[in-house]
C-alpha cells in the first residue's frame, strides 16, 4: 500500500493505493488560513487517518518549486505559512515511513504517464489548467524533474503583453469579467458570445502549445485542471492554431487528450515511491 497526496490550494486530496487503484481517499480543506504550527499539525491529522502500518510509502504533490532529494517546500500556492518546510523529514519523524515530495503538476504528469492518457507514450507533457498553468515532463517514460522539480514552467514564458499564464489560465477569463465555470455554462446553452469566448481561448493555448512542441516535441498532451472539463469548446481552436506550426509532422502525430480520471494526481504522487517512477 502507498499513500498519495494531492495537496492544492483549496483542498487536501488523500488516498490508499495498491497496485495503481485507489481503495480509499478522503479530502479535507486545505490549511490557507492557518499558522505554521497551525497547518503542519492539521496536515499531519488528515494523513493519520489513512496511513497505516501497512503503507510503505508516502508521496506528496504540493504546488510549489520542491527540493526533491531534501524533500523541502518553498512559497507553496496559497498556503502563506509555507514558506520553507522540511515536509518530507517532518512527515517521516511523524510515521516513520518513506515520503517524497514532488511538485503537483508533475504528479499529475505522473499519474497520466503511468494509470490515465498518457499510458505507453513514451514522451509526454501533462497540461494543468486552472488558477494557473503547470506542465510536468516525462521523457522516456521517467519524469524529468529540473533543478527544483521546476522543469515545464511553461506559463511563465513571456507572451503578448504578459505571459502565458494570463491567457491560458484563470486570468483569461478575469479580462472577459467572468469565469471559466460560467463561460462554460454560457457555452453548454449555445451562447455565441460564449462560444467566441472559448475560441478566443483556444487559440492562445494553442499558441502554448506550440511553444510546448518547439521545446519538447512530445508524443502527447494531457489537459488537467478546472479549465479542461470545458475541452470540447476550445480544441477546434487550438487545432487551428497549430496548423501554423512549422513542422506540421510534429503535429500531425501530436496526440492532445483530457483527462478522465479527477484522481490522477494522487495516483501520480503515490507512485513517487516507486524505484523508478
């Protein structure tokens, strides 16, 4: 049995795994307006309740830049008091079991590459879109970690008068003075504003994405995070933004999907604990 752990910025998501399912999970709320003490203690209660002695690895995806061999966090998304924690020696002195710490969009990539869309690929990007933009890398099947586990910052690459995050993520939608949610709501009624919306949308993704395929030219893209359950209002446009691209060979055996499986994080943080994830 591993454990893995999708800690996001609103929510604690914590499940059993065993052979690559999950055989039980429960969510918390996340610890934004806690205290350091406050919040370390918090955390460490809503892993005691599934960490058993039968667990022989924790793994923890945390949106933050990660020191992976140390195991230390630094400035995590909405969690203030997090600052510099030692996480992974904290929660091993707390268990006494094997914990790794990686950043939550290479857990995501993760889970893709091995359970969900990305299986067999031997190269791929998993895209979260949310809040903000996130990207883990897998190259030959491993994932490809940076110097701070922050290779695939891809939403911080400059682009018009910003970067792409601001067109890719939350922020695109702030500029129209709504939502995603609400957008993709619009869209469902048939809305023509709406739909013109998410073209407008697709067609900066797709502008990312070929950014994507200049640095990695990977087999496929796996789309995660809120904005993705709205997938079939900006593919069409994304698809015409790449007929641009260069090296249309690149795109015509790009594979782009969505996810399917709202648990794919945790199965990815859960696999940190494999020899070679």
């Amino acid at each position: 049995m591993q454990i893995g752990v999708d800690l996001g910025g609103t929510n604690i998501r914590i499940g059993q795994v065993v052979n690559g399912v999950i055989v039980e999970k429960k969510s918390a709320k996340s610890m934004s307006e806690m205290n350091l003490d406050e919040s370390i203690a918090y955390f460490m209660q809503q892993l005691h309740g599934l960490v058993s002695p039968h667990c022989c690895s924790i793994g923890i995806g945390v949106p933050s830049v990660v020191d992976v061999d140390r195991g230390v966090v630094y400035n995590v998304t909405n969690i203030p008091a997090w600052h510099e924690i030692e996480l992974k020696r904290l929660v091993e002195e707390r268990f006494g079991i094997p914990t790794f710490i990686n950043n939550d969009a290479n857990c995501f990539a993760l889970g893709e590459g091995h359970y969900g869309e990305g299986k067999g690929m031997k190269s791929m990007i998993g895209l979260t879109l949310g809040t903000g933009v996130g990207a883990g890398i897998i190259i030959n099947h491993q994932l490809y970690n940076g110097n701070n586990a922050g290779a695939g910052e891809v939403g911080d690459i400059p682009y018009l008068d910003g970067v792409y995050e601001e067109y890719c993520a939350s922020g695109f939608f702030k500029r129209m003075d709504t939502t995603g949610r609400e957008l993709c709501e619009q869209a469902k009624r048939g809305d023509e504003e709406a739909l013109k919306g998410w073209s407008e949308y697709g067609a900066h993704l797709g502008n990312l994405i070929k950014t994507i395929l200049f640095a990695y030219d990977p087999d496929g893209i796996i789309l995660g995070g809120g904005i993705a359950n709205a997938y079939p209002f900006f593919i069409e446009a994304v698809r015409q933004s790449l007929k641009s691209f260069p090296y249309q060979k690149s795109v015509e055996n790009l594979i782009i999907k969505q996810t399917k499986n709202p648990d794919i994080a945790i199965l990815g943080a859960a696999s940190l604990g494999n020899p070679y994830y």
